[in-house]
C-alpha cells in the first residue's frame, strides 16, 4: 500500500502571490511546492530567458579547451569526437561534429558499439594511425584514467566532457568540462552529458568574438556634482572580467576636499563621515591605474565617468590609453524605444541589482548589462544556440536529468526546434511515429522518440542513431530509420524475454523480502534491455537492483537505484573488485569478474543494508496540493502547461480529491489491466483512467465515496477536450 503524503501550503502566501501574479490559487499552490516563494521567481520559472543560460567560462578549464580547439581547427589538425551509445551521448556527439564541421575542422566521430562504455585503448591506437592529434569525449571520460594515459604517451591531447560522478583520482586529460569534478564551481550540477558539450562549444563559439580572453574593467563612480572641471569623486568601484567571468574587484571611497552637498547624499546615500578616513583621490588614481592596466574600459555613461576620471588622471601627470566602451550608446542602439537608465536595463534583462548609485554595485550591473549586450550582437553565438538547441534538448530529455535551471531552458525552446527541424533524420522519425505538433512535448519525446534512438545503441549499433541525426541526406534518413525501426521491433521482443528472466531469476536468487538490494546473475541472454529490466524490477519490487549477464569471464549489466540510495557511491565502495563502472546516483553500468561475483554480491548487499532505511523502501505518494472537482477543467490544465516541461525533477503536479463519489467505473485493456472510471462531486463530474489498476475495481462499488490521486490531462474525442484524471492510487 503506498503513503500518501500531502505537502503543506500556506494560504496567505497563495493568497498574496496569487494576487501579485495573476496566476490560479492551485498554480500558485504547486510553484509554493517547487520553493518559489517571490513574483520574480515565479515569473522567471513560467518565462525562462535563453539569456539565464549561465557563462560557460565558469567552467575552469573552458578557456584552456576552447584555445586547444581553435588550435586544431586554425592547424588543421585531425579531431576525434568519442561519444557514448545512449540517446544523450548520440546527440552529445551531434553537437561536437556538426559545429566543428561548420567551423572547417577536420573532424571525425566514433560511438562504441560492443566494447562498453567510455574509452578503450584500442580505438586510440587506431584513431592515431589515422593522424588524430586531438580527442574529445562527451558523455564518458571521467573515469579514463588509464586511457588518456596512453593517449597521452601516443601524442593526443585529451579533452573530456562528461556529467558522471568524476572518481577519487581525476584523468590527466589536457582539460576536464565536467559539474561533477571536486572543487568545480560550475554552479549548475545537473547538465546531462549533451549539455556539457553545448557549453563547450558555446564557449568556442565565443571564442569568434573580439572580446574572447581580454581583460575587460568594468567600472563606475560617485560624485559630489555633475561637472569634472568643479566637482570630485567620492568613491571608485569596478570589476576586471574576462570572458565575463569576475576575476578581481576593485572599490574605495575617496576623501573630497570639499563638502559633499546634502542633495547629492541623498542619491548615493555617501557622506562626509563615510569618506573622512578614506584616501585622496592622488592616491587612489595610483591604484586605480594600476589596476586596469591595458585593460578595456566600460561604463555606463563614459562620457560622464570618464571624464572625472581622466581629470584626475592629469592632476597626478598620468594618461588613460584604454578603449572605452559606453553600455549606454550601446544600449541604445540595440533597445532604440526603451528606457536606457541601468536600472530599467536591469529590470528589463531580469538582473539582480542589489544596490543603485553605489559604484562597485553599479559596475556589477553593467557588467552583466554588457554581457547581455555583447550577446545580441556577437552573431556566430547566438547561431550556435539557436541551431543545437534541438539537439541538446533531446538528449536532455533523454538522460532523465532533472528538467530545472538550464535543462529548462534546453527543453523548453528546443522541443519546439526539434518538431520544426528539417534534418531529415528527424523529420522522418517524427513522419513515422506520426506525432502531431499540438501533442508533441517533453514527454512525448520521452516516450516516442528516445525509445526508438536508443534500441539501436542497446544493440551494439548507436552508430545508425548518431548518423540518423547527422546525415543531411533523406534517402540515407529513411535507409537508417527502417534500420532502426527492424532493430526496435527486435528490443521489444527481446524485452519480454528479459524481463521474465530477469524477474524470475531476480526471486531465486534473492531474498525477496529481506534484502535491501537485488543482485541478480543470468547467462544465455542478449544485451540490450537489462536497463529497462531492472526499472521493471524496481517498479514491481520498490528495491534498487543490480542485474548482471555473465560471458566468459565477466559480467556486464546495469543497476537502477531509488530515492536516497547513491549506487555509484555504493559501487565504489566495492571498486578494487569491479572491472569498470560509472553513472549516476540513481542509474549506472559496470562491469564485474566472474571470479569476483560472490564477493561483490556480499560486498554491495553489505553496503546496502547498512545505508538502506525500511523508510526508504516504502513507497510513497507525494502530493502537491488538494482539489475538489469543481476545480477541474480545461481551462486550468492549460494553466498548468505554462509550468512545462515536464519530466524528472519537474514532475506532473499530483492532486488529491477527497469524499468524491465513484460513478460508473470498469477494468479495461488486455486481461483488465486498466481502471476506467468516472467520479463527481457538487453536481460535477470528471472521467479518469488508471494504468496498470485494473485489479484493483474488486475493491470498490458503485456509489460509495472514495479519495482519488491524480495528475491532469486533457482528453481530446471528436476535436472535444475534456479534463481527465490519469489515476495514480485510490482509496475508499
């Protein structure tokens, strides 16, 4: 039986930001729920901007990579893109290939087929025969140490890029993209592997630009009057930036030889008291030089800091070379009929300005002004973005990484891209699978697409999928999708198969009832499912589990995790005894010796039950909010589309309704698999229908008053639409 829990709400503030925002109460309810407690934030949430993408030069070593890159491509050098054989490390490889072929780089790619995941050896000595000087991962390397090793001593640079949980001792790669890595302070954990390549080569798309590795300072000034020939300046801030990235600051007050009058205290809020200690302007302009060195300047208004600054500048008998680039002009140009004051620039680009007519505060902000800038302007950027956002977005969507922050962002603009691509890849798939534009979101692709992508990697053949994407080319489109399509028809049937005997074998050889992880040993069985058969398992079970299929003298399978459990964590307890392995918390792969088998099974049951509470274990309901069914309607399910996408990390809001009275209602599908039923309440009614709940209509009659937890679709009969529960549990 699972529990239901019902997260609490607070009514005044639904209330409030309800009022504020113009959203339903209910809409309200479920974005208190996701910890957006601000109009701001909601509003950010509903309307994400392409411009909330973060820097990629937080990275640390993006810079580093990106020269290596241009290196290559200026020098022609032979490029090697070395990818995985799931959807997310295809399209990762997409992203890579096509930008470096659009930049005339000579590039190849590779995706395994049989060998296992991540790097091996043997590629390596081949691609190096073949005159490789420079290899790139995506969405594997992290754990290659031995790997980039031998690169290494053949005379490749390695750059990796991956989004797994790096391993206590790091590849000695030329650079290393990735969120996971120690002491990292990329500050979005959760890319998928494509999008860490996005980044990567959003980054070099940069790199086109002039202000790509230039010390840029940023900076602005407080005065006690508007003129440079009778007033002074009472306080310095700037910021040194390269490639946006802070690196330094720069701020002092500075002691006036004047009185600072009352009406301009008033705007920035310095008085004399706050200067009286501080330096001279003589002495301040000394360290300011210094400080901006060769630097580009940027202010908002030059004209007016400038020329304060280059006054004062002349009375210590110095000079200010510097190019100097005014935000203000620019914005101009660029925003013709908007107010150009950095404060309604701020406003208007959705940055935080925590404190105005303050000269560190007011350089910051226009600092992130100029980025935005720069970014409208600097064309070869926004073409990259624009023309791989489909790409990173399935790929996205693909590897289950929770759809929040910039994975929002991916799948919210690049969804749409993908339906409207003209790649004939895509085009054909979308033909095939016969998807309707108004139908096609984040969880079709989940449930449509991706399934069909990754039956070819689970058979060895990821390559169909890769070139699926790349070729531009529709007759070989439609060659490689009956591929596909023939290996697809093979999984499915293969699925059933596996899954039986992974089930089955998965009882005998397991403590059903006792053991807190499954570890389940099978031979004479094709890869290519175990995945999808161990998340069969945890569903039917609510345990992680780890199935393996044995060959010789190794085991190779998948493990699958619940809430809480860190499996790669767990695995790497037991990692002297273990081939290879790499993941995610909550999904990994890995490799065992059949000699080590009983070992690791004691091994990792051990670590389980010491790590595994019988809370975890049992499975819960979390619910957002309650409704009664006079508050469901189409209307409201289209209110709750602005909260798309939805996946991983940003589920389908669940609703309960209490004391609501079951109508007509029947098992349906094959053997009744499925619960119809109808429910109403204040003369309202509503249909629903329940997955996988048809056993479950012995339990209820006609009449009789039942809570009900569901998430909301519309159902579209006849061109009608109509509200309906999708049912997730019932009770009387």
């Amino acid at each position: 039986m699972k529990q239901w829990k019902i997260k609490q709400s607070d009514i005044a503030l639904i209330d409030e930001l309800s009022a504020k925002t113009g959203y339903s109460k209910i809409v309200i309810s479920i974005l208190l729920q996701k910890g957006l407690n601000a109009p701001q934030q909601i509003e950010k949430f509903i309307h994400p901007r392409i411009s909330d993408l973060h820097n990629p030069f937080l990275f640390a070593d993006m810079e580093k990579a990106v020269k290596r890159i241009r290196l290559a491509i200026e020098k022609k050098e032979k490029i090697l893109i070395y990818g995985d054989r799931d959807v997310d490390g295809v399209t990762s490889t997409n992203i890579a290939y096509l930008y470096l072929k659009d930049l005339g780089a000579d590039v190849f790619w590779y995706v395994p087929s049989n060998e296992g995941y991540g790097l091996n050896n043997k590629l390596i000595e081949k691609y190096k025969k073949a005159g490789v000087g420079l290899i790139i991962t995506v969405d594997c390397g992290i754990t290659a140490v031995e790997e980039v090793n031998f690169a290494t001593s053949q005379g490749i640079d390695v750059i990796i890029t991956d989004h797994h949980e790096s391993p206590n001792e790091l590849p000695k790669a030329y650079s290393i993209i990735d969120p996971k890595c120690p002491n990292e302070l990329y500050p979005f954990k959760e890319l998928a592997g494509c999008g860490v390549a996005f980044k990567l080569f959003q980054a070099v798309a940069f790199s086109y630009s002039d202000y790509f590795a230039k010390d840029i300072v940023v900076l602005d000034i407080e005065t006690t009057g508007l003129s440079p020939l009778m007033d002074e300046i009472v306080e310095i801030g700037a910021v040194k930036i390269r490639n946006f990235i802070e690196i330094e600051k720069f701020a002092t007050l500075v002691k006036p030889k004047c009185t600072i009058p009352k009406n301009v205290s008033a705007i920035h809020g310095i008085t004399d008291d706050d200067c009286k200690l501080s330096p001279a302007i003589s002495e301040v302009m000394e360290k300011f030089l210094s400080f901006i060195g060769g630097s580009i300047l940027v202010a908002h208004n030059s004209n007016f800091d400038m020329a304060f600054l280059y006054r004062a500048a002349k009375k210590i008998k110095k000079e200010i070379p510097n190019a100097v680039i005014d935000t203000l002009e620019l914005s101009r140009k660029l925003y013709p009929f908007k107010s150009h004051g950095l404060d309604a620039l701020a406003k208007d680009m959705n940055i935080e300005m925590p404190q105005y007519h303050r000269a560190l505060s007011d350089a910051a902000t226009a600092s992130k002004v100029f980025e935005r800038l720069v970014l409208l302007q600097e064309k070869k950027q926004r073409k990259f973005i624009e023309e791989y956002l489909y790409l990173v977005s399935l790929g996205t969507v693909a590897d289950i990484v929770p759809l929040v922050n910039e994975n929002r962002i991916f799948v919210k603009y690049g969804v749409p891209l993908l339906y409207n691509s003209k790649k004939p890849g895509i085009c054909a798939m979308i033909d095939n699978l016969q998807i309707e534009k108004k139908s096609f979101n984040a969880k079709k692709v989940s449930w449509s697409i991706v399934p069909l992508l990754n039956s070819a990697g689970r058979y060895g053949k990821a390559a169909l999928s890769a070139e699926l994407l790349i070729t531009d080319d529709k007759a070989r489109a439609d060659i490689l999708l009956d591929e596909i399509l023939e290996i697809n028809g093979e999984r499915k049937g293969l699925q059933k198969i596996n899954i039986k005997s992974f089930v089955d074998e998965t009882v005998k050889q397991n403590d059903i009832e006792n053991d807190k992880i499954f570890v389940t040993v099978v031979d004479n069985l094709k890869h290519g499912v175990t995945g999808i058969a161990a998340n069969q398992i945890i569903r039917e079970f609510g345990k992680p589990v780890i199935l393996l299929i044995l060959e010789n003298d190794e085991a190779m399978g998948a493990a699958r995790s619940i809430k809480g459990f860190d499996m790669v964590s767990a695995i790497e307890k037991c990692k002297d005894i273990v081939v290879k392995y790499g993941g995610h918390k909550a999904a990994a792969g890995l490799t065992v010796a059949k000699k080590n088998l009983e070992e690791f099974i004691k091994r990792i049951k051990f670590v389980a039950n010491s790590l595994i509470t019988d809370e975890m274990l049992v499975p819960h309901l979390s619910i957002d909010t309650m409704i009664s069914v006079s508050d469901i309607s189409v209307n409201l399910i289209k209110e709750l589309e602005l909260l798309e996408p939805y996946g991983f990390g940003n589920e389908h809001p669940i609703f309960v309704a209490n004391d609501i009275v079951l109508g007509d209602f029947s098992s349906v599908g094959i053997d009744g698999a499925h619960l119809r039923a109808r429910f109403k309440n204040d003369k309202m009614g509503v249909g629903g229908i329940g997955w996988q709940l048809g056993r479950r209509a012995a339990d209820f009659r006609k009449g009789q008053k039942v809570d009900v937890v569901f998430h909301l679709e519309i159902n579209v009969w006849q061109s009608r639409e109509s509200a309906q529960l999708m049912i997730l549990d019932i009770k009387s």
